[in-house]
C-alpha cells in the first residue's frame, strides 16, 4: 500500500480532530482533550500539520508543529504530536512524518526539535532514538488549564 504525506488543510481539520481524540485516549489521558474543531480552524495560523493519506485518501495519521524559540538555543520547531492509527502502524509512516518535520525545521533554519513522549511507550522511544533524539528525564511538565 502506498501513503502520501502532506501539509494538511482546513478542509482535514475534522478528521485531525477525530484522530487527536483518538490519540488522547491511546496515551490514556482523554481527561485532557479539550480542543474543539472551531478552536483549531481560528487558531490554524499558530501551527503545520502534515498528514499520511492512504490509496483512498483517508487521512491514517498526522504530525502537529509549532516554532517555538527557546533562550538557550533560539528558534526551534515543536513537534506537538504525532500519530499512526494502529492498524498502520509499523509501515514506515511514522517515519515519513518525522522527515517531513525535520526537512521544515531545517527550511526554517530552526536550531532544534522538541517533543514529549510519555514513559510508558517504549515502542515511541526507541523509534524516536532511531531517528536520533536524544531521551532524559530531566524536565517535567507544568501545566496551567486557563
């Protein structure tokens, strides 16, 4: 089967939504799922996504960025999230997703990426650390729900 990969739409945005709670409820925290479609469409301005398209052109994946700019480094890209549904997982599509976020980082002469990845997914890690990142337990997050 072949995928495609590229920049999502407005016109994706409902099936991204679908997938984030999708998402939200793989990596067992659907409690923190608040976005709404209508958020994501007034706020597409502040992020890319990059989707994976199957022959039929169902979108079976996605990653979400954001340029960030950190005061130890300077501009550097975030990378949100990305997810595979699972029945496409282990196809390389993952992989894809991430080349299309490091060739937008280096395009926009980012510094870094940045992402999270939750403990528990040992697959996720170890395809992280394939791609080259570099893991610590350093930093935890801090969050305040306004």
């Amino acid at each position: 089967m072949n995928y495609t990969i590229r920049i999502a739409t407005e016109s994706d945005f409902s099936t991204i939504h679908n997938l984030n709670k999708e998402f939200a409820q793989f990596i067992k925290t659907p409690e923190k799922f608040y976005i709404s479609l209508a958020q994501m469409i007034e706020e597409q301005e502040h992020f890319k996504m990059f989707v994976a398209e199957n022959d039929h052109q169902e979108i079976i994946g996605f990653a979400t960025t954001y340029i960030a700019w950190y005061s130890w480094i300077g501009k550097s890209l975030y990378l949100d999230d990305i997810y595979i549904q699972g029945s496409y997982r282990g196809q390389g599509i993952g992989s894809r997703l991430m080349d299309e976020v490091f060739k937008l980082a280096k395009n926009e002469n980012c510094k870094k990426i940045r992402w999270q990845v939750s403990k528990w997914n040992t697959n996720a890690i170890e395809f992280y650390k394939k791609k080259g990142a570099k893991i610590d337990d350093v930093e935890i997050n801090c969050d305040v729900i306004l």
